[in-house]
C-alpha cells in the first residue's frame, strides 16, 4: 500500500492554533488556582499551563483529531500511513511532549513535517484536507 501524500497545513494556522491552546490552558489553570497565585513571582503557573496543554492536546488529538487550537482553527492531526483511525494515546502524548520541548517544531523537512510528525507519524492539515483524504478512504 503506497503512503498517501497530503498538504499539510501552514505554520501561521498552527502557530495560530497553538496559540489558541496557550491561551485556553492559561485560562483553565486560573480558574483553578485564581489569578492572584497565577500572577505571583515564582508562582508554578507556568508548569501548569504547560502541564495542562500537553494533556489537552494529547487527550483531544487521541479522542477528535486535534487539540481544542487546532478544532478551532479548523485543522487535524492524521496519520501518515494513510490510515483512518485516529492515533493512539501514547502516540498522540508523545507528539505533544515532543512539542512541549520546543525544538522538535522547529526541526522540519521540505514537506512542512515537524520532527515531533516524524516520530508520532503524523501531519497536520487543513479540515478541507482531512475531509477529502476522509472520502477517499470511506469509498
């Protein structure tokens, strides 16, 4: 079976969604520990929005294609194996550590592939791309 090849989605739509899910994590984090401990010197805010945005994504890419950013953004998470189900808890953590690490994102290939795609097998791409490779392989 020959690997699909798919157009994966620019870097401005998944800085956007990034931040998309920077933004809801902080948001979750001072729900739960209030803004004045978020706002404090030294506070461990950080770590937990951190903590909260690779769990998010993890969880959500795993469960729907796509971190709460990505949904919003209109972009999804495949496999590049051409295959339709969607990526397995392990690997849609490991993908997100690896993003959380920040330099994987920033090693990338001609195709637009980050490293944290090359060891998780994924691509990320557009809904419009999602959708057509979907109908390719539901028919």
């Amino acid at each position: 079976m020959s690997v699909p090849v798919v157009e994966t989605a620019s870097w401005a739509r998944r800085a956007g969604a990034l931040l998309v899910d920077w933004f809801a994590s902080t948001l979750v984090v001072i729900a739960f520990i209030g803004l004045g401990e978020y706002a404090e010197t030294g506070s461990r805010a950080s770590a937990l929005v951190l903590g909260v945005y690779v769990v998010e994504s993890a969880l959500l890419t795993w469960l729907v294609g796509g971190s709460f950013g990505k949904i919003a953004t209109r972009l999804r998470v495949v496999r590049t194996d051409g295959a339709p189900r969607p990526l397995d808890p392990l690997r849609a953590l490991l993908r997100q550590v690896m993003i959380a690490l920040v330099i994987p994102p920033l090693v990338y290939r001609p195709d637009g592939r980050g490293l944290h795609d090359l060891v998780a097998g994924t691509s990320t791409v557009t809904l419009q791309t999602y959708r057509a490779l979907r109908g390719r392989i539901e028919t």
